[in-house]
C-alpha cells in the first residue's frame, strides 16, 4: 500500500466481493495469447492491454461508446512487458482489477457468446514519472493525440483478425505487429509533438510555450499551447491598436480555430473579411474586432487539464494563467487587463471558463458559461455525493443515471453510473482510462496514498468513501462561492454581476441539477441580480451561450467588455481584480493534496493499556487511519507471536483484547493490521508493544 516508490499492482482483497455474482464465475475457456512482434519494443514496460471483440468485418475502433458499442472488451494491466513476454488474457472478475481481467458489457471473457468476429489488442504503454513531491507514478502522457482512451501515439497495435469464437475451450494467438505514430504536424513549434504543432496561416497562430512550472513538477519536459485567431485588420506593427481577448475553453482542440473557424465556410469568410452578411434584408454589420484564444493543454488523464490546479495534474492553472498568457499578450497586442480578458464555453469548457473567473477573478473579467460539469457536488451529474452511500443506486435502490436523451419529451436512458464507470475500468485502473469520471477523480480529488487519485467510490461496487469526498469541496465551486463570500476574498462583492450561466432542462448528463443548486445557493447569499442564471425548459446539451447564433453571442460578449471598461458605463472596479482575491494557488493545493499529505493522512495501529484497581487490566486499541475505502483485518500478537484468528475491523472501531488464559505473567501485547484495496499494495502495519501484566 504503501506505493510511492515504484510499486504498480495489488494483491486484492475487498470484504464482501465473494458475495458478488461474479465470484461464481471460476472456468476460463477463452483464452487470447499476445506476443511482441520484432524491433517494437525497446526494454520492458508496464501499461494496459484492451483486447476487443468487434462484430466480423468491422473496424473495432469505429464505435467503443458506452452508450452504442456493439464490441465486447475486456483490460488488463501489464508489468515489465518486454520483447520476448507473451500476455495471456482469459476469465475476468471485478476482483481482479489490479492485475486480471476487467470486461465490458461482459464481466468475462468466458461469456463471449460463440460466433463470428473481428478481434484486435492494444498495449498503453505508460511513462514512469517521478514528481517533484518524490511520488512515483506510471501514466501515458499525450504527444499532440488528444489523449485517446486506446490506440494513442506509441500504442502497439495487433492487426484485427476475422475468426469463429467456438463457445468451448479455445487459444487465440494475436501479435503486437505495429505502433500508433505521431501525426504528421505541419508546424515548426517547439516540443514536437507534446500539445500538437501546427503552421500559422493569415489569421489563425499557434504557439508554445515550455512550462517551467508542469516541467519541474513532473521531471520531464511539460508544454502548454494555444491556438489564436487574430480579427481583420490585424497588424503586429500598431502596438496602440489592441483588442480584448475570448478565451474559449474546450476539450483537445488540435488545430481547430475557435468557434468553427476553418471549417465553417461561412463563418471563416466573414472574420476574415471583417463583415457580418446581412440576412433577410438587413444590412452588413461589422464583425466584433475580438481575439479569440483556444488552449491546447492535454494531460496525463485527459484530453484537457480543466485549466486549474491540481493535486493529482499538477500547476497547469498557473501554466496557462501565469506563463502562457503572459507569453501571448507579450507577442500579440491584447489587451491585459481583467475587463478584457473573457471567459467561455460548454461543457468541461463550461466548467473551465467559470472556474477560471471564480479562482482568478484578479486575472478574468467575466465568464459565459454553458452547461458546465457539476458545479455543485450535492448533484453530481445525478448523484447524491454529500449524502448518498452509493454512486451507482439511490436509496430505493433505483440505478442513477448517466447519460440520457429525450423524444418528444420522454426521457430514454443511454448509460447509468455503473456503466459508465465499468466501461471506464476497461481502458484503465487507478482512474487513468482518459476518461469522464476518472478525470474528475483526478481533478477533484487529492492524490491516494498509491500515488494515483484517491477515488471518491469503489469503482466496482459504487460504495462512496464520505472522506474521500471531503476533498472535492475545494473545487466544490458553488461550496467554494460561499465559504469565500465574505471574507478575505470577499467574492461576494467580487464576482456580482461577472457570471454568466446557462443550461437546458434537458441536459443529457444532467448537468443542470448542478447549475440549479449554484442558482439557488448564490441568489440566497447575494439576491437574484448577483449572477445572470438561464436555464432553458426543454434543451439539451450543446450549443453556444443561450443558444444563440454565433454573431449574435460575439456581439454579447464585445457588449460586456465596452461597457465594464474604463470608458464604458459600469468600469469594472480595481478592487474587484486584486490578488487578495485569487484562490487554487498550486502551494495549498499540494499542501492538502500532494505526497506529503497523503503520508500525513495515515497512523499506524495504537494499543494502551491502563490498570483498573476493580476491572484489572484494561486494554485498548485501535487499527489506525488508512485511506478510505482500505479493507481491514487486525490480529493480536503475544510476545512476539500471532494468537487467534484475524478479524475484520474499522478504522473507527475501540478494540478490547481478551487475554484466552487466566495467565498472571506479564507479557508482551501488539496489534498487527493488514490493509487491501483495490489497486493499492497489500499493507501491514503493527502498533506499539505495551507490557501488559500486574
């Protein structure tokens, strides 16, 4: 368990899984051989193998969504994986997730009904990383891919095979026979092919930077980018023409130009000219004379950072904010200052953009934010965080919800919870499959006593860890809005009249129950005018703010600017930007959430031993402080020997111990605790001796 040094897998012991409809599954008739084709790997590695049986003469990867694979997949983890090793995958269980087979939609691999597919493996190679807080961790870091949950560059691939799966005893032999390469990038930047590189055209400029601050953290060589779409008119030369700044959030963006720009005709020919077409009769306006900003800031568990800093992610906040930007606005005439600097977008970029105005309201001047992740973890997406015991059902015992769609008002389920976080473990453990849930884990949470982020449920069972929760409330932003409302941040006053936020009734992730709590929590501390809240009967997820048309929003926004400028109607205040009002500094973030607090976390076993003048001896003891969702089995031990069976036992629990003879010697007394949990090193750990005896 205790894993910061090296250690990759887990014996796993998880109280109750022997309950588990899974356990009954024993035989493994389906077994798949792997091998390594010549000159593909270079010394051993570790990773995770996805082996996926897709429908006979399909391609496996054309469709692996929770909600519409026909695939069957299964995932197992690999450990100094070398040229000459052959991986064997067969059965599969919940138990085994460390290190055996984990399937979806089937639990194993034995339930492969016979019949006719397409077959293809992958490898995950991971990178052994040592942070700069000395944790060490095994994790695949993105080369300008986006972060895919399979098939990345430097994945080695098997060619997909057509063949009959028979239904008995059977070996599939596959090889290793190719790797994923790098895309052919046009550009010139820097960093080859960390965050993409891509060449300038007239109006659309990209650029990178080397982040000193990711780049010490993680030990390695960390760039942060951005993609920048100059107005019409532009010209580098006239420093006194400057223009205000959309930061328009968003997942990986390659070198996509904001808002379509590139491959919307339409829209490209109108920024490019400077001119709005007129539309059913109206005359041409001119377009908004803005620049708009694109991140590019793929990470070690997603496709984006969420732009903050982080515990398991590290300071990619204050890459973006405290490197990158000042880079831009150093080679292009912005203006760079709060009033003029806007924050946008939907979704994870919803969430980015008002975390952004929130944390760096000194930075920020406004955000318009569209259908953010949860915003307020009392509903996250559907789920109960702060007071259910279960991620995956409610308290009837009801399945919650992940994914949904609507016809004709009718809502239709697409995925629950337990899906989603199923489909998930397949393409990873420890949260690295680059997916949904695990990066929330990773960015919400603190890092786990394992190295990887410290999981709010048990990702098989749903059982949620309330201490693992705890630490989300930092980035909690509605929990956050009001602990800091009147205070030394004082965002009461800060943030009035700075956020904007719109979501649909009909969000398909559920995302408004989130938005409706924030709402509800702000309008009651600062009154309904204090943040510009529009949630839509009957919309779903997507869309620019308020649904509206593309031109229509950009005036909106350049709206907000000319009027909160030092000239403009409303300035926006100094006092309101000042650095005494900035929050998610990387320092307390790795104080509360690093290594060294995860090592703080943890107490070994204590026993005391008192002598009563009526009761005799009494001894006490308790099993330590572990992280939450760590089975515990304790065992006395007498001078120096274990005495009786183990048994399970709390981290909250007061233990008595009962000495079994009527002895009057005096003797030596400790306890010896042994803690497992998934994807944690099995750990014992033994308390102090006390003498015990008159």
């Amino acid at each position: 368990m205790v894993c910061f040094q090296g250690a990759r897998w887990a014996s796993l012991v998880v109280a109750g899984v022997a309950c588990l409809p899974w356990a009954a599954l024993a035989s493994s008739n389906l077994h798949v051989q792997i091998s390594v084709g010549s000159n593909l790997l270079q010394g051993k590695v570790d990773g995770r193998v996805v082996l996926m049986f897709a429908p006979n003469g399909t391609d496996p990867l054309d469709d692996i969504d929770v909600t519409s694979t026909p695939n069957k997949m299964f995932g197992m983890n690999v450990f100094d994986f070398g040229a000459r090793d052959t991986v064997t995958l067969s059965g599969g269980s919940p138990d085994g997730t460390a290190t055996g087979v984990t399937g979806f939609p089937l639990v194993s691999m034995d339930e492969v009904p016979a019949g006719a597919y397409r077959v293809q493996a992958f490898l995950n190679p991971y990178d052994k990383a040592k942070r700069s807080d000395g944790s060490e961790v095994y994790l695949k870091f993105p080369c300008g891919d986006g972060a895919p949950n399979v098939d990345g560059v430097g994945s080695l691939l098997t060619s997909a095979i057509d063949l009959e799966v028979h239904g008995g005893p059977q070996t599939i032999k596959l090889a290793f026979d190719s790797v994923e390469p790098v895309p052919a990038f046009t550009g010139k930047e820097i960093g080859g092919c960390s965050q993409g590189n891509y060449a300038d055209t007239a109006q659309l400029k990209y650029v990178k930077i080397r982040s000193k601050k990711l780049s010490e953290f993680w030990g390695r060589d960390m760039y942060v980018g951005a993609n920048i779409l100059l107005p019409a008119g532009y010209n580098a030369a006239d420093k006194k023409t400057r223009y205000p700044v959309l930061y328009n959030q968003n997942h990986w963006t390659g070198g996509a130009g904001p808002y379509g720009y590139g491959s919307n005709k339409a829209f490209t020919a109108a920024w490019d000219n400077g001119v709005i077409p007129g539309t059913n009769g109206t005359a041409d306006r001119p377009a908004p004379k803005l620049i708009i900003i694109a991140f590019r800031h793929e990470a070690p568990y997603y496709d984006d950072s969420y732009g903050v800093n982080t515990a398991n992610m590290g300071p990619y906040g204050d890459a973006i904010n405290d490197e990158l930007i000042p880079y831009i606005d150093e080679k292009f005439n912005t203006i760079a200052q709060p009033y003029a600097r806007i924050q946008d977008g939907g979704s994870t970029g919803g969430w980015i953009s008002i975390a952004s105005v929130i944390l760096r309201p000194d930075l920020f001047g406004a955000c318009f934010s569209s259908y953010p992740d949860s915003l307020d973890f009392h509903s996250h997406q559907d789920i109960p965080l702060y007071t259910n015991k279960n991620a995956y059902e409610k308290a009837d015992g009801e399945a919650i919800n992940s994914i949904r769609t609507f016809q004709n008002d009718t809502e239709i389920i697409l995925a629950t919870v337990s899906q989603e976080n199923h489909w998930e473990h397949v393409f990873g453990t420890s949260s690295r499959s680059f997916l949904q849930w695990d990066v929330w884990n990773s960015v919400f949470g603190v890092q786990g006593l394992n190295g990887y982020p410290l999981e709010p449920w048990d990702k098989v069972t749903g059982e949620i860890y309330p201490e693992a929760v705890e630490y989300w409330k930092e980035l909690d932003l509605t929990n956050y809005v009001a602990s800091n409302w009147a205070n030394a941040k004082n965002l009461g006053e800060v943030l009035r009249g700075r956020i904007y936020l719109y979501v649909g009734t009909h969000d398909n992730y559920y995302l408004n129950e989130g938005v409706a709590n924030f709402q509800k929590r702000v309008t009651a501390l600062g009154g309904p005018n204090w943040a510009n809240v529009t949630i839509t009967p009957g919309q779903n997820h997507g869309g620019n703010y308020q649904r509206r048309e593309t031109w229509n929003y950009l005036e909106l926004v350049t709206s907000w600017i000319e009027e909160h400028s030092p000239t403009g109607k409303t300035p926006l205040p100094k006092r309101f930007t000042s650095a005494a009002s900035r929050g998610n500094k990387f320092e307390d973030v790795i104080r509360v959430g690093g290594r060294g607090a995860a090592l703080r976390r943890q107490q070994k076993p204590s026993v005391s031993y008192s002598l009563k003048a009526k009761c005799g001896p009494v001894v006490k003891a308790t099993a330590g402080r572990w992280d939450p969702g760590v089975a515990l089995r304790a065992q006395w031990v007498v001078n120096g020997r274990a005495t009786g069976a183990s048994f399970a036992v709390k981290q909250s629990d007061v233990l008595r111990y009962t000495s079994a003879t009527k002895s009057t010697k005096k003797f030596e007394l400790k306890l010896r605790v042994t803690g497992t949990k998934r994807n944690y090193d099995d750990e014992t750990r033994d308390s102090e001796v006390v003498l015990v005896g008159r």
